[in-house]
C-alpha cells in the first residue's frame, strides 16, 4: 500500500495553526509510510523526530535524506 495523499496548502495550514506540531507529526507519519512501502527496517521515523525536537535543523536535511531514499 502506498502513503494517503495530503494536500500541501492544507499541512502548511495545519503547520502554522499548531505552532509547528503538525510538522513532526507529518514527518514521522511519512517516514513510516515509507519505511511500510520500501520494506526497509534501517529507517526509524521515532529516531528522526527526536532528532529534529533536540535539534530544528535536521528538519532541513530530511528532505534531503529521504529524497535519496526514494
């Protein structure tokens, strides 16, 4: 099965109406979509939200790191 469909516009509202909680929800919630799809174990969606609480900045570099993956 592949990930549920989300309209942009719509999480960019969700984003900035809860202060950027919805962010990392969206990112765990994509991440495992993606782990399901591909079948991979060596992606961890709870390892790369903790990061991104600890640290904001590698919320820039998941783009990059699952882009690589797709």
């Amino acid at each position: 099965m592949k990930g549920e469909v989300r309209n942009p516009m719509t999480t960019w509202i969700l984003v900035i109406a809860t202060c950027g909680l919805y962010g990392w929800y969206w990112w765990y919630t994509a991440a495992t979509e993606l782990k399901n799809y591909l079948g991979r174990e060596d992606i961890n969606p709870i390892m790369d939200v903790g990061i991104c609480f600890v640290c904001g900045f590698y919320m820039l570099y998941l783009p990059i790191k699952y882009g690589k993956i797709i």
